[in-house]
C-alpha cells in the first residue's frame, strides 16, 4: 500500500477539523434543518441537517446534507409532538 502523501495528509487534517468543528454539538451548527415526511402516511420520519459550505467541508464540495431516521430520535420527541412523527 503507498503511504499517503505530505499533501494528502494535511487535506485530510483539513477536512477532519473543518468537519469536528462544524459539527461540535452547538446550536448555531444545527440550525438549518428541515423535516421531512417520506413516509406514505405523510408523516415526518427523517430529519435532515444541512451545512452550509465551508462548515464542514471546503467551498467546493458545496452544501452538504445528512438525514437521521425518526427512529433515531423518536424518543427524545416530546410526548405532544410525537403522533407527527412516523417510525419504522
């Protein structure tokens, strides 16, 4: 196996902090948010995260995304809120 190159490792360095700081667990790093209802009872069942670019990832790679099954979190939901929310 060849050993990674000086360049490769300080892009990986990179993208490594850029991404443990864009996603260090403040609210300001998870404030854009959507939620989204896939399921066939129109019910939420993903939440999805979206970074900015530059957040976790260098300009180019552009907007980056990550859904989380309801089921994830299903019982963190507030008991008033959880017949919105679809788990399977």
């Amino acid at each position: 196996m060849l050993e990674e190159s000086k360049v490769q490792q300080e892009q990986r360095q990179f993208i490594t902090e850029a991404i443990e700081e864009g996603t260090e667990p403040i609210s300001r790093n998870f404030a854009e948010f959507t939620l989204l209802a896939l399921h066939a009872r129109n019910k939420i069942d993903t939440l999805q995260f979206i970074f900015p670019p530059y957040q976790v990832a260098p300009y180019v790679y552009g907007t980056q995304e990550i859904e989380i099954p309801s089921k994830v979190f299903f019982d963190l939901i507030h008991p008033v809120y959880k017949s919105m929310f679809a788990i399977h």
